[in-house]
C-alpha cells in the first residue's frame, strides 16, 4: 500500500508565533493517503511512540526476551510494553515520547507493583534529566534501543509473578490466534 504524506499543525491562531515547545498547545497530526484515497490520521507524538517502542522491542528481542505491546494488567491499567526474560523476570517500560506526555502522566509509579525492573524509554532529543533516578532509563528510536541507566530490581513475590506470566502468556496466545484468524471477537482478558 503506497502512502503520500504531509505533515498539519493544529495550532491556534494565538499560538502561531509561539517557539514549539511546552506553552505550544498545538498538536501536529501526520496524514497519509493511501492508493485508494483513504486518509489516516496520527499525531506525531503517536507515530514517535511506535518507533520507540519498535526499537526497545527490538533491543528485548536480541536479548532472547518475550515482548509484548499494549498488556492489560490486573488492576485495569495498561502497560505500554512488557518482557519477559528466559528466567521468568518480568520488566516493563513505559514509553515517552515528549515532555507533555511524561508531564501529563501520573500513573506510572502504580506499574512497579507488576515487575521486577521498571523503565522508561525515550528519544535522543527527550529532556533525559527529568526521568526520575529511580526507574531506569532506555534511549531508543526505531532502529534499536540501549540501557543508559539500568533499573533497580524489586522482586516480585511468587504469586503475582505467576499471574502476571498466565496473563502475558494468554495475551500473547489470543493475539496470535485473532492475527491467524480475523474473523474471530477480540477477547477481553479478565
């Protein structure tokens, strides 16, 4: 599918003189258009979210982990990607993807109760020094990722750790049987 692509800016007449930044209240949409004339909309921040994830994923791949994209966990909340190594370990990272997303968030402490390391994961030009010194610190694009600050580990206690690999495990089978059949209903994880 041949895409064409432009770029919009959402941004009020008032701030249209504004340097971009965090007093910017614009949002930057990305459209495209396939063959068929459809229009696809994503905002930036959006499209800068998956290439991050795409290159942590990565990174967790070439280190013979499971990763997973989106999990719901127990309590209701999602997290943006989970892995799990080969001996059980579980991390998950939550991804930044500009400063007004990390300042909007307050829910990300909450996700250190369902792993043993947490960290978050950036691009190069995200304001490093603001991620807190107690989480640990990835810096990736779509290519690949690196660990710039590792994670403190809190181990998990057996009982959340099993449920949490039941739920990763069972995620991941649906997803691979709604990929191999479409025509199947999502299922919700419970």
């Amino acid at each position: 599918m041949k895409h064409q692509s432009r770029s919009l800016s959402l941004v009020p007449e008032s701030g249209k003189n504004q340097p971009p930044g965090e007093n910017n209240i614009g949002t930057q949409l990305d459209v495209k258009q396939d063959k068929d004339k459809q229009l696809f909309v994503m905002d930036v921040s959006e499209r800068a979210a998956l290439q991050i994830a795409r290159g942590v994923g990565r990174y967790f791949r070439a280190s013979n982990c499971a990763v997973i994209a989106e999990l719901p966990l127990a309590d209701g909340r999602r997290c943006d990607l989970a892995a799990l190594d080969p001996r059980g370990d579980i991390v998950i990272v939550e991804i930044k993807s500009c400063l007004n997303d990390f300042r909007c968030d307050a829910k990300w402490p909450e996700y250190r109760q369902w792993c043993d390391r947490f960290f978050f994961a950036v691009d190069p030009d995200f304001p490093r020094h603001l991620i807190p010194e107690d989480c640990g610190l990835m810096l990736a694009d779509r290519f690949g990722a690196e660990v710039l600050r590792g994670a403190p580990e809190h181990r998990l206690n057996a009982a959340r750790r099993k449920a949490f690999t039941l739920r990763f495990a069972r995620c991941s089978a649906f997803r691979l049987q709604q990929a191999n059949d479409p025509d199947l209903s999502p299922v919700a994880l419970l």
